[in-house]
C-alpha cells in the first residue's frame, strides 16, 4: 500500500486516516478485508479528471478507499452514465462528499513539476 500511496502523493498515515474516517470499510459497498487479503483489498479512488498523468496524483483528488469491485466497476460505471439516471443516493453522497475530503483537506501536497 506504501508504494501506491506514494503513487496518489499520500503517506500511510493518510491512507489510515481515510480508513478510519470509512471505519476500516469500503466507502461504498461497506464490506472490509478478510483474512490476509487486507494487503491488496484496498484500492485509491481518485477524480480522473482532476490530474491527466497516468504516473502520479496531485492528491487533493483522491476520494476515498474502495474494494476492487466499487473502484474498477462500481465508480467508474456510474461516473460515465448520463445524469438523469444517475440516482444511486449513496453513491452521490460519496462523490459529493468523500470521506479523503473529510480527513485530509489540511493537508499540503506536494507539487509535481514535469
């Protein structure tokens, strides 16, 4: 998670930060880790059309910790359906408010000049 955290421009101690603020859960589907997979269960969700580099994140587009499953299918699926449909409740309040935003929006990021 380390090194992928470095990739988003997050240290471990954001990374539990966010954790906590979701309560050890995926933010959208709520299920946590079982067993051994807690290292490779948890994916960054982050605004693909805040930073264009496939290489890095400026990191104040990152929303939360997401399970696979709601990260590659779930967001990206929903973010690409026309407005008017939609109208998934939870899913609005992730996007609208994610749980990133709550813990690390005094954060100073690091800038990246290419």
């Amino acid at each position: 998670m380390a090194r992928q955290a470095q990739r988003y421009n997050l240290t471990v101690n954001d990374v539990n930060a966010i954790l906590e603020v979701q309560g050890h859960v995926c933010a959208l589907c709520s299920q946590g880790p079982q067993g051994d997979e807690v290292r490779s269960y948890w994916h960054i969700d982050h605004d693909h059309n805040c930073c264009l580099s496939q290489d890095w994140t400026c990191g104040r587009c990152i929303r939360g910790l997401l399970c696979l499953g709601c990260n590659s299918r779930g967001v990206a699926w929903y973010e690409r359906l026309p407005r008017d449909r939609q109208d998934w409740q939870r899913m609005n309040d992730y996007l609208a408010n994610p749980p990133a935003h709550r813990c690390l929006e005094t954060r100073q990021f690091r800038v990246f000049l290419r």
